[in-house]
C-alpha cells in the first residue's frame, strides 16, 4: 500500500520535473505526461478506499466523472492554455490525479465485465477519431504546437488504439494466462488509454 | 446517496464545466475562441509605440480616429508571411476602391524585431508595394514584444528550420482602440464587413 503511495508521488514528481522536454512536443505531452499524472491518481485509489459508498454502485459516478475530466482535457485549448498559464498548468497536475486516475480506478473496479467492454470499445472508436481528426485537420489544432507534430500526435493516437484493441482481446487469444496478465494489462491499459 | 443521484449530479456538474470551457461548445480551440472573444467582447488593446519602415515612431492602435487592421509577420519567413503580404495587398486595394481611404491603417507587425529593421522592413514593404500611406510595415520595441502578442492572443513557436509558425490572422482594431474582429488573412469581404462594423 505504501508502495502505491510511493509510486504515485514519484510519477508525479518526473511528470513535474521533465516538464519543459515532456511539453516540447504535443506527442510526449498528450500520449507521456497526461497519462503519467492519470496513473498516479489511480494507483492511490485503493489507499483512498474512495468509491466504496452506495453511490459508486456500480462505478457509474465515478466512471462519469473520469469521463468529463478525459473530455476537458482533450479539449486542444485546455492543453493551450496548460502551456499559456500557470494556473491551468497546475489545474492539470491536480485534476488528472484527483478528478480522471482516482475516480476511473474506483469506477473500474465496481464496473460490470459489460461495462468495462463497452468502456474500451469506447475508447477505441474514440482514439480513431481523434487519430483521424489530428491527422486530418486543415489547421493546427493548438496555437503551441507545429502541424507536422499534430500529425504525429494522429499516429500515435491510432497506435494507441490497436493497443487497446489488442490488449482487449489477448485474453480470448491467451485464456490460460488470462488471470495474471489479463488483469495486469487491463490496469495498464487502462492508465495508459485515459 | 442512491448511485442515480451521484451520476446526475456528475452529468450536471460536468456538462456545465464543459460547456464553460468550450464558450457553449462553440470553441474547441485556443484560435476559435480568442476569435469568438474579439467578435463579443470586443476587449480594448492597449497601446504600443511602433518604428515603421521610415523610421517613424507611431502609436498602435492609432488613436487618430482610424481603424486599424494588424497583421503580424516577420520579414524573412519563406511561406506563410509572403502570401500574407498578398492578401494585404489586396485588402489595400479593396479598401482604397471601397471608399475607406483615410479611415484605415494597415499595419504588418514584425514580431521578430530584432532582425527586422527599418531597412529590412522597407524592403518587404516594397517587394510586397506596402508604401507607408494606408498599408505600413512595423517593428515594436524588443520589451513590448511579449505584451503586444498577449494583447492580440498571438502565439509565436519556432519551426524546424530556423524560423517561426504562428496563428497569422487579421487583426481588426476600431478606432476606439477595441479589437472588434479576427479574421482569416484571406477573408477580405470578413475585414471589410468587420471594418464597416468597427467604424460605425
């Protein structure tokens, strides 16, 4: 348990401390350091012992929440603005945390088996999207990055998706390692994909 | 809390923040939004004094009962600026022919004052036949840079090549010294209508 605590302080703490090159680049900020600072609020869930109440029934809340907090932060201005401002530079170390990692990882853990596959069916079509639209777009999508890197950060939104596809089904490929590394790459997939 | 409570109760506060964030879903982007802004708001820019291609030291907005239509460039970008100088060629054109003459400044901005100087500035003024009278090239003071791009929403990154990408836009200022519209450069009917708006 201390070990989670740990773990989260220390991912936050490189996401903080590599800011300048994480930031650099659209691909390593989006695809890098927002996924770190998600993870970390997942792994201190269980210590939290947060959504345990009735009104997590089911994960829902939770789920919901991480939800709104994924869509503000794929939002291209929020990542503007992130670089812009400080304030919305230290909103983001705090949200993602606090508002996407913890409630995910509390809404994961109570979801139905069907939730969770509509979950990452959801998250496949949405990575293609995202990875057609910033492959696509006529303009840059953030006045802080060049276009030849949003088209980047497209293909790794794409790779991203046949990652999460494919994570989704090795355990119908693999079902005698199912238990260990099906429940291992499901908690890494999902901090990766969030 | 029953669970249905708790999920309304996160769709409301989420939707509501969402729909904060994005000006009612209208703006995805920074560019969109700091568009929607100048269109509503309509927020005052301050003043910057300018060294024009003469040599002349000018106030930006003019502050003389003009409007203003700003444009920001600098002079040794191989792409976007050159074809920018066309279009603001063509706004001059229009303009004269519209019955503006007289009402409205334009102005190319250097944001890279430190290599843009009048000479070099003068130079781009002619290739582009920006001559001074309605259509002038600028450089601001080297410490305002940062300030003036703030006030405009300008964002400047380096490219890979040793020069510079940027949100090129027209900038239409009225001449109370508002930005009332931002427009793409070559939405010369958008400036016009913008500017008949501007200076009503």
């Amino acid at each position: 348990m201390r070990a989670r605590l740990a773990q989260a302080v220390v991912l936050i703490a490189v996401a903080a401390l590599f800011r300048g090159p994480l930031e650099a680049g659209p691909v390593t900020h989006v695809l890098v350091q927002l996924p770190v600072l998600v993870l970390a609020g997942a792994l201190i869930a269980p210590l939290l012992r947060f959504g345990c109440g009735d009104w997590n029934r089911g994960g829902w809340a939770c789920l919901l929440a991480a939800g709104f907090g994924i869509a503000f932060w794929m939002l291209p201005r929020s990542i503007d603005a992130a670089l812009a401002d400080t304030r919305w530079e230290a909103a983001k170390f705090l949200t993602l945390p606090f508002l996407v990692g913890l409630p995910l990882a509390a809404g994961w853990a109570r979801a139905h088996p069907l939730t969770r596959a509509v979950i990452k069916a959801q998250a496949v079509s949405m990575l293609a999207v995202m990875a057609f639209l910033y492959t696509h777009a006529p303009t840059r999508l953030c006045n802080a990055y060049l276009a030849e890197d949003q088209y980047r950060l497209g293909i790794g939104f794409l790779a991203l998706a046949f990652a999460v596809a494919a994570a989704s089904i090795a355990p119908l490929l693999f079902p005698a390692r199912q238990q260990t590394s099906g429940r291992r790459s499901g908690a890494g997939g999902s901090g990766r994909t969030f | 809390m029953h669970p249905l409570v708790a999920s309304l109760a996160v769709v409301l506060t989420g939707g509501v923040v969402l729909i904060q964030a994005t000006d009612g879903l209208a703006a995805l982007t920074t560019e969109r939004a700091r568009r929607l802004a100048a269109h509503t708001d309509m927020p005052a820019v301050p003043a910057f004094t300018v060294e024009t291609m003469t040599g002349k030291r000018l106030s930006l907005p003019p502050n003389d009962g003009r409007a203003a239509v700003v444009e920001f460039i600098y002079t040794n970008c191989p792409t976007i600026c050159q074809a920018a100088g066309a279009e603001m060629a063509r706004l001059r054109d229009r303009l004269t022919a519209g019955g503006f003459a007289g009402r409205v400044w334009l102005v190319s901005v250097s944001f890279d004052p430190a290599r843009d100087t009048p000479d070099q500035m003068a130079e781009y003024g002619r290739w582009h036949g920006a001559d001074g009278t309605v259509w002038t090239v600028a450089r601001p003071e080297a410490n305002d840079l940062p300030a003036l791009l703030d006030a405009y929403g300008v964002t400047v990154i380096p490219d890979r090549t040793g020069g510079f990408v940027h949100n090129a836009a027209l900038h239409v200022v009225s001449p109370e010294g508002r930005l009332t519209a931002i427009l793409d450069m070559d939405d010369i009917d958008g400036a016009e209508k913008e500017l008949k708006r501007a200076l009503r």
